[in-house]
C-alpha cells in the first residue's frame, strides 16, 4: 500500500469522465493505495481520478472516525434508483482546498457495481453513506462540487481558494 498524492482542482482531469475499469491484480493494487491515500488524508471517500487514474473506481469508509474502519471498493459503480427526496448539506472535497460547499443530494440510492474480484454487488445506502457515493461517482463522471453549488456559492468558493 503506498499514499499516492491527490490531484488539486483545476487540474484538467478532475473534469473528465473516467472509462470502466478492468478486474485484476492492478485494480486491486490501485484500490489498496487509494485506501491508504483516503486514510492519510483523512477522507471518507476517494476516486480514481483524484489520484490520476481515469478510471471508474472508488473508494469510501463513512464510518471509521466513529468506530471500527469499513473500507469499502466500488468497481464500475452505477446507481440504478435514488429517491426523489433532496438534502443539502455541505461537503468537502480532498481534490478542492478549502471551501465546503451546500450540494443538494438524495437520502437515499440504489447502488450496483463489481467487487475487486469480478462478482456483482447491489445495495440500497441511505443517508451519508449515500450522499458519499453520489459525490465520488461525479468524480468518475468528471463533476466535483464546485459543479453542483448554488451560482453565488461557487463563485465566492473560486474566491476564497485564489492565492
């Protein structure tokens, strides 16, 4: 497991849709350095893109600041279903220095993706779980939260964050 360093907004990467990804031994070390990576920097999510890779994976552990980790890899993640229910609720970026910005996300998805290994996985993830993965799947499809923030709000964001 090796820390890989995080790609930083605007690189132009961070704003390209990444290609499916292939099973396989470097999958798999790519998902071990992306939890190493997560962890170091202190975030409950991370996506392939924001370490260079273009392509569809990520990783999340919404859980280990309050307890026991839960790493968890996402392989060509696709949500099927989300609630029509938004909530906004600010989010942070380990690609975007700074800000947190309000995004409006579902409670609630329907998630399918392949584990590391080739097998099908689905699950329904509700609350922060779900908003997380909403926001690294827009990383794989070349979205970060500067995208989805309100007009006013990004743009005082793109203020704060000039040196």
């Amino acid at each position: 497991m090796a820390v890989r360093p995080i790609l930083r907004w605007p690189d132009p990467r961070l704003s390209q849709p990444c290609a499916p990804a292939v099973p396989g031994p470097a999958l798999e070390e790519l998902a071990s350095d992306m939890l190493a990576t997560m962890y170091h920097a202190q975030g409950r999510g991370l996506a392939a893109p924001q370490v260079g890779e273009m392509v569809r994976l990520f990783v999340m552990d919404t859980v280990w600041k309050d307890g026991p980790a839960e790493p968890q890899v996402f392989v060509n993640p696709e949500i099927l279903w989300m609630s029509g229910e938004r909530v906004e609720g600010p989010e942070g970026c380990l690609s975007i220095a700074g800000p947190r910005l309000t995004v409006a996300r579902a409670p609630e998805i329907r998630l399918r993706w392949t584990s590391l290994f080739g097998a099908e996985q689905e699950a329904l993830l509700l609350g922060f779980a779900a908003i997380c993965a909403q926001h690294e799947i827009d990383h794989l499809d070349g979205i970060v939260i500067l995208d989805r923030a309100a007009p006013a709000a990004r743009d005082a964001a793109l203020r704060e964050m000039q040196p």
